[in-house]
C-alpha cells in the first residue's frame, strides 16, 4: 500500500527502533499481539519503524540470522532502551513483525535511526552505493516473504544529516556540525542513494525524513522523493527559545538527569500564552504544506507536534501536551496536504500516561480516516 496512492490519510504511530528494543517484561513490546492490538483499537492504520537496514544486510549476507549487541542512544528517553541490550535477528524479527501488523491492516513505514551495534558497523557507510545496497536487501526479503504490499514508504534515514542518526556522514567528510541539505555534497548522497535502491525495486515510495530546513527550503532538492517526511514540533529550536525559557538543553538531554526537572517548567510557560507558541507550530505546519503545494508531494509526518522529549515522569502532565498536538493535527488536515500523520512523538505503550487515553487516541485517528486530501493519487487505494 504505497503512500502515492492513498486517497484518504493514514493515522501512524511511531514505534522507531522500540518495537524490537523494547522486549523486556513491562517495556511494552514484550508482546507484539498486544501491542498492536492495542494500536488498532486506538485507530491507527500505520506505523513507523526501525527495520535495522545495516544490521540485516549483514545476515543475509552471511546467510544466517543472529543476536546484535546495541549501544545505548540515550538513558533520559523512553524510546528504545536505556542501557546496552541485546536484539534478536532484525531480518527474522522484521518479517514477524510487518506478518502482524498485514494481518491487522496496519501498513508499515520503514526508516532507520542506524542504531549503533557493538562493533559500529554504521561506520561502513561510506558513500550512497552502501547504503542503498543494504536497504535494497531489505527489500528483497520483503518481497521475497510476500509482505511487499504492507510497506507504507521507505525512509532511508531518520532526520538526516543529524548525527546521530548519520554519523558517517560527518566521518566521511571529516566535518563537524549539522551539514545543510542544500550542499551539494548532501544533494548528491540524498539523490544517489534513492535512485539506486528505486533502480533495484521501482514499487516503492521513498524519502529521507527532515527534522528542521524546511521553513526556507530554498536549495533542497527532493525530486527523487515520492513524499517529504517533515517532523514539527511546537518547541523545535528552529523556530523559537522555548526551551532555553525553561532552562532545557536539548543537546545535553540524551544522557543529562537535569533534562526532566527542566522540562517540569514546560507547561507552565506554554500556559502564559498558548496562542503565542501555537502560532509557531502554525508557521511551520504551513510551511511544510507549502513545500509540499510548490513540489506537488504529499506530506507525512510520525514525530510531532508538541514537545520533542516527553515522558512519565512526577510532576509532568499529558494534559497539556494532548491539547497542543490536537491544535496542530487540526491545522495540518486543514491544509489536505497530508498523507499519514500521528497523532504526538508518544503513541507507543510505553508512555503510558499517553497510551491508556484511549478515547482521545480514537478521536483523533477518527478525524484523521475522515479527512480529505487535496493531492491527486497515483492508483486508486484506501
């Protein structure tokens, strides 16, 4: 079910590399039925996740599946795990997995948040050709177990070039900072590498997701793209100083134990003035939309629309954070630019807080099933 085809939107829940990280008793994938029973019953149709692209590359390759050591991306946030754990095979997982959720109706949007293994074999990545050569295996697994049709989009790499989802990228360069995808370095790696995987399998949407560098996209070139995957959250540093009002530094917050404390300030700076910070996540909703009217591409968005990090923690309450991300769904079904949204970065069993509000999950998925598109379909799909 590609993306391009849809003629109604999708509601999609972001399950990034947690759903086979997270398999610990009480993580909430412990139990793939449940979880995605309890996904359905909240009304999504969608979900994004981590299929590992390096990792089953390499087990196909060697022709056997196998267990993988992961390094830690964080220990303050609750997506994946918070200290090194270890996986079963991604490519064996993989295939389980997408079988469930075909079974359920649930389309799957594959990305990569390239989690770092024990022996860092990311750092392989030296140039496009590899990395599309390993998405391209993925694929040919998909295929070749029957689950092509479950696959939403593909997104070779979650947020590019943030480095920590793409730290070769700086390795190869030997540079430092955040790369604009308007260099021409990044314009070729981006269009090189969707056009080698689209050379091997045609019949798929592809993309790299974009958190930030939309608001001017000048210089950007996504004339591979067959859809802009943007993240938009209200308090994107890009577009405003909520959190140095509230003393949290995001940077730091991967690993810093004063990260949460900070964010206790959090709603009540939102509530000095909701219309003030709403209106940023406005300008960036149509921004992106925008964007997707001047290159004709429609829009899906899985991490959104309030805070970035979020979690149950005392003294933190969802209340506040559900009505921003309902202000901003609203806005973006407006525009009919959109092809599959979620509903908040927290739509997985773990924030529980979030999770067990199971009317305003289905409220909101409701709207989402019944909203119109204003972008022509390339086939005739539900």
């Amino acid at each position: 079910m590609r993306i391009s085809t849809l003629t109604r939107p999708r509601a999609i829940a972001m399950w990034d590399f947690s759903w086979l990280e997270r398999r610990w008793q009480g993580s909430g994938y412990e139990d793939w039925d449940r979880a995605l029973d309890g996904l359905a019953e909240r009304g999504y149709d969608a979900v994004r996740i981590d299929a590992f692209p390096h990792l089953v590359s390499q087990e196909v390759a060697a022709g056997a599946d196998r267990e993988w050591d992961l390094l830690p991306v964080w220990n303050q946030h609750d997506w994946g795990a918070p200290g090194p754990v270890r996986i079963a095979s991604p490519r064996r997982s993989l295939v389980e997995f997408i079988a469930k959720c075909r079974d359920r109706g649930i389309s799957v949007g594959l990305s990569t948040w390239y989690r770092q293994d024990a022996g860092d074999s990311r750092m392989l990545l030296v140039e496009p050709r590899i990395q599309a050569q390993q998405w391209t295996t993925v694929l040919d697994v998909l295929v070749a177990e029957g689950l092509a049709d479950s696959v939403l989009y593909v997104d070779l790499t979650n947020e590019i070039p943030l480095p920590t989802y793409s730290p070769f990228l700086n390795a190869n360069w030997n540079s430092t900072g955040i790369e604009s995808r308007a260099t021409p370095r990044m314009r070729d790696w981006i269009t090189a590498a969707i056009r080698a995987v689209r050379e091997r399998h045609p019949g798929f949407d592809y993309c790299f997701s974009y958190a930030g560098e939309f608001m001017n996209p000048v210089g950007q070139d996504v004339s591979t793209f067959d859809l802009l995957e943007l993240h938009i959250w209200m308090c994107s540093p890009e577009f405003n100083d909520f959190h140095q009002r509230i003393g949290y530094d995001l940077g730091a917050s991967k690993f810093d134990p004063a990260g949460y404390p900070a964010m206790q300030r959090a709603e009540a700076e939102y509530r000095k003035s909701p219309e003030h910070w709403r209106g940023f996540l406005d300008a960036a909703i149509d921004a992106a939309a925008s964007w997707s009217r001047i290159t004709g591409l429609p829009l899906a968005t899985t991490e959104c629309w309030g805070p970035i990090n979020y979690r149950d923690w005392p003294m933190l309450d969802w209340g506040w954070v559900r009505e921003v991300c309902e202000h901003g769904l609203d806005r973006a079904l407006a525009t009919g630019r959109w092809k599959a949204l979620a509903t908040s970065n927290f739509c997985g069993p773990q924030f529980r807080g979030m999770w067990r509000d199971i009317d305003w999950h289905r409220r909101l998925t409701s709207a989402i099933g019944k909203a119109a598109i204003a972008i022509p379909a390339r086939g005739a799909a539900t």
